[in-house]
C-alpha cells in the first residue's frame, strides 16, 4: 500500500545563493512507504462477536438490516479480512423497518427517524409500517459470527434456554436470541464456543445491561448486590457484581481454552450518554404562554405547602416557580421521607386552611379531604436539581396533563377543571420516579460499573487479551469530543454524530469510531498494525443518521 504526498522542493540553480520568485519552487509527488499489513500473533480466520445490542448493530431504537451491516464487529471483520480474516455471518433482518413480529403479533418498535424538529417512530413519520421479520417464520440460517444480542446481560450468557421462543411471550426468552439458537435449550456462550473461534470480541454484554435497564426506567429496580442467583431478578434490576465476574470468568475461561486471542471492552458511564444529558433539569419558562401566566396561581398553591416544609424543617422540599427565569420541574424522590401523614396533619391544624380550600370554589368542609390530597400528593416531592437526571421519554411528558391523576382527583370530588390544574407532570403534579435518575440512583449505578470494570480489567490481563477503554472514550466524547481522521463527534443528540436517534446506541460513523479503538487494541496486545497499515476503518463513509425513505 502506498499514500502520496505532496511537497515542496527549492530548485536550487547553480550560481544562485537563494530562491526568490514563485517559479523557483515545484510541486513534486512523492511515494511515502506503507509497511505491509500484519495480523501479528492474532488469527483472524475465525472471528466470532459476543454482546448484545452494540456488538448487534442496534441503532436509533431498533435493529435493522442497514444498522447491522454497519456493526462495529461488520466493520472490524472487514479489517480482519484484509489479514487473513475469513466470512463473517451475521443473523440479518429482513428490512430496514425495524420491529420484530411473533406471529404476525409486532412485539418490538420500528425504528427512530428525525422529523426535522426531534426524533420520532417511522410510522409517526412515514405513516403505518408493518415489519417483516416474523420470529416464528423466517430466521436465517447459522452458525453466526455475530453474537450480538439486544438486551442480554452477563448472565444471560450462560442461561440455557435463553432463546427458547415459547419462552418469549413469558419474558423468559429473548426474541433476537430465538433469531439465532441452534437449539430452544442452548446458551449464548456455548453456541459462540462450539464454532471453535480463533478470535473474539467481548464487548458491552460485560456490564453494560446490567446497569443500563435500570438507569433508563429511571431506578425503577433493585439493586441485587448480594444476591447470587440471577434467576430471581426483575428486568430492571443491577445485578450483583459477583454474578457478573463468575460469568466473565466462565466465558473468557472458554473462549481462551483452544488458545483463541481477544479483545474485551470495559463498560461507559451510561449517565454520560444523551438519553441522561439531553432534558434539562430547568425547562419551565416563564415565556411558554401555557406555564407563565399561571405561576402566581401556582406561587399561592405551593405557599401554603412551602409554609407547612418549614414548620416540618425540611426548607429544601419548598417549591416556587420564577417568573423571570426557567425553573425546575418538581419531581418525586423515593429516597426522601415520605411525609404525607404529617403535611396532613399540619394542614388540617391550620386555621387558615379551609378558607384557602374556599378560594378554589371548593366547600370548607372539603378541607380535611385536601389536606389528605396534599399529603399523597406532595409527601416526597421537591423541585429537581442539577444533580437530577431526566430520562429522554421525560421531554413528551413535562407540562402534559395525568388523566389517571385527573380521574382519581374527579373521584375525591374536584371538579374536572380543578383535577386538570392539580394534575400537570412536573408542575403540579410530581414527576414519577421513572422519569428521573436521582443521585442516590446514579451512585448505584456508577458502583456497579466500577466493580464491573474492576472485573473485566484483571480478567483481560490475567488472560494476555487487549482491552479497550470504551470509558474513558465516553467521558471524552461527552466533554472535548473525540476525533477520528477528519471527523469530530461528540454525545449530543442528534447533530454529535456519535450517538443514534434513541439517546443509547451509537449511530454507523460511531460504531466506526469504535472499530478504530478495537483495531489501536488489537495492534498494541497482538503486534498487528493496521493502523499504520492504514487499514482503518473510514469514518466518513458511514451515516450518522438514516433515511426516513431507507427500506
């Protein structure tokens, strides 16, 4: 391989002692030797991918024929082919719609598009679109080199059954696995090890689900530290750390037993990600001509709430809404004491109060029934701070009206138009714990990513394997922006290049991106050089969004 640069040499003229004018210098081609490309120690000729939906080239909220051909392990194996890499099988969709089908029955979302304004569904935009890839009807045909699978965590590794598609429907199976099983009782790990690889990617199913269902249902979970047997979770839970290191064990154990040579990829702070950054914590503006005008009215309401959290001592509970400046949303924290029996109590104290109730149109009498509302209502809300983090889903929700609040408000005997004003997300209404990432919950999540990567670092060293740093490459994409050739991307929605439409996975030039890390791995562990070989992959060749007409 050869590149061409272009200098500039001085003609030098016998008789002159220096080059004045333009036509003294010319511009001359010259060949700048590439060495050849090595695979080193490393044998490509066989190179199977286990993960889950980042190693399955899952993109803007589905997985889809376009999104899996461009999946950072496509991308590395069409590397690996130029250094003795053989075929690489992949379980490919059978459309770029996105969406499962069971049945006939769509069991999983079409993809994510960007409308110009913000990203919605396919059918939001193009209209009704039907999926053609039946689980039930039409799988491919294996071994697959690819074994990236949507949604499995460490120990779904190791779960024989896990693609059983009787189970599906029950939640005991995973339908992208169902694709790809080469039987209803087989295991990831053993179908990835029965093909006999001679070199392998361990990535992102190494901790990143573990945490990540958690942290995007907004902590709605439990964190099963300490609990060994991973068949008693719930879909949101973390999992154990313990778990976690006697599976990567078992599975680097295997895929090392016939000498096979790696790379394991460490898991990101997913708080750094977009889906987390994107919703600010302080999006109520005073100029939104449906929240200004009613800040004095709110201002009232909250008064008398803001009078009972300083008679309690909890000054930090008040609530109050600028009329100068955005304010922040009021959320529910699980993790505060829940003080609905004494906000009641206080209330029903107050002489105050019943005239207060009258000035909504409402009987004295009702007081003692809002002074209950208010308890349940308010007895662990607080306005969010910079430490909160708001869910992507969050942004459709702030300033909609609950109608279940509504109705259960109408049943207490509010009028529908007074249920209406008590029951707006986020402003009269506390947000609901799934729509924010609390800092105790975040500290949850970052420990058990730590301990994760703890794990998956000894295990790559005690096992001689490469290891890329796929952390520290989101904490620099979510401040400076990480480059690669000429291209810059960073972790902002949409327009950073790096991230897909659904806030979590990344887009084709991000997955490109992170083929290049895994290539610098693989030459530094193994003695390759296909970055000096410049046999990278070309960033600019890959999208950063998809088309709307793509099918």
């Amino acid at each position: 391989m050869r590149t061409i640069k272009y200098i500039l040499f001085a003609s030098v003229l016998l008789g002159f002692a220096s080059c004045n004018t333009e036509e003294d210098f010319n511009m001359v081609e010259v060949a700048e030797e590439v060495p050849a490309l090595t695979a080193g120690s490393a044998d490509f000729s066989n190179y199977v991918a286990i993960g889950a939906s980042f190693s399955a080239g899952y993109t803007d909220g589905a997985l889809f024929k376009a999104g899996q051909q461009n999946s950072f392990p496509a991308l590395l194996a069409q590397q690996f082919a130029l250094a003795g890499g053989g075929s690489f099988n992949q379980p490919l969709m059978n459309d770029n719609f996105g969406g499962l089908l069971l049945g006939g029955t769509q069991i999983a979302d079409n993809r994510l598009v960007f409308n110009g304004k913000a990203p919605v569904r396919l059918q939001a935009f193009v209209g009704p679109v039907m999926p053609t890839t039946d689980i039930l009807i039409n799988n491919p045909t294996g071994p697959f080199n690819n074994m990236g699978v949507p949604g499995a965590k460490s120990f779904h590794l190791v779960a024989n059954g896990y693609g059983n598609v009787a189970g599906v429907p029950l939640g005991r199976a995973n339908p992208y696995y169902a694709r790809m099983a080469t039987s209803a009782t087989s295991s990831m790990l053993a179908d990835a090890l029965v093909q006999g690889p001679t070199f392998f990617t361990l990535s992102e199913i190494g901790g990143g689900n573990d945490v990540l269902a958690y942290a995007t249902s907004g902590g709605v979970g439990v964190d099963q530290k300490g609990n060994l047997d991973p068949t008693t979770y719930g879909s949101n839970d973390i999992t154990d750390p313990n778990v976690f290191a006697q599976v990567m064990t078992t599975a680097v154990a295997g895929l090392t037993a016939n000498g096979a040579k790696g790379v394991i990829a460490n898991v990101p702070y997913i708080t750094n990600l977009p889906y987390f950054t994107t919703v600010p914590f302080k999006p109520l503006s005073p100029t939104n001509p449906s929240f200004g005008p009613q800040i004095p009215t709110l201002n009232g309401v909250f008064g008398q709430l803001n009078l009972v959290f300083d008679f309690l001592q909890v000054p930090d509970r008040k609530i109050v809404f600028s009329q100068t400046a955005a304010s922040a949303v009021v959320v529910k924290d699980e993790s505060l004491t829940n003080l609905s029996a004494q906000i009641t109590g206080v209330l029903n104290q107050s002489p105050t109060f019943p005239a207060f109730v009258q000035s909504f149109g409402l009987p004295a009498q009702a007081a003692p029934v809002v002074a209950n509302l208010f308890g349940v209502i308010y007895g662990q809300a607080r306005q969010a701070t910079a430490e909160d983090l708001l869910v992507l889903p969050s942004s459709s929700v702030i300033g909609t009206v609950n109608t279940s609040s509504v109705a259960f408000l109408m049943s207490q005997g509010l009028s529908q138009a007074l249920a209406g004003q008590f029951s707006v997300e986020g402003v009269s209404l506390p947000l609901e714990d799934k729509w924010v990432l609390t800092p105790e919950e975040q500290t949850l999540v970052l420990n058990a990513t730590d301990a994760y990567n703890a794990t998956l670092r000894a295990i790559a060293d005690a096992n001689g394997l490469a290891f890329v740093d796929f952390k520290a490459i989101l904490q620099q994409a979510a401040s400076t922006g990480i480059k690669d050739g000429n291209f810059t991307l960073n972790t902002k929605l949409v327009t950073g290049g790096l991230v897909s439409l659904d806030g979590i996975h990344l887009t084709a030039r991000g997955y490109a991106v992170m083929a290049n890390k895994f290539l610098e791995a693989i030459d530094a562990t193994y003695g390759s050089n296909f970055i000096e070989a410049k046999a990278k992959v070309s960033v600019g060749s890959y999208p950063t969004n998809y088309s709307p007409a793509l099918q």
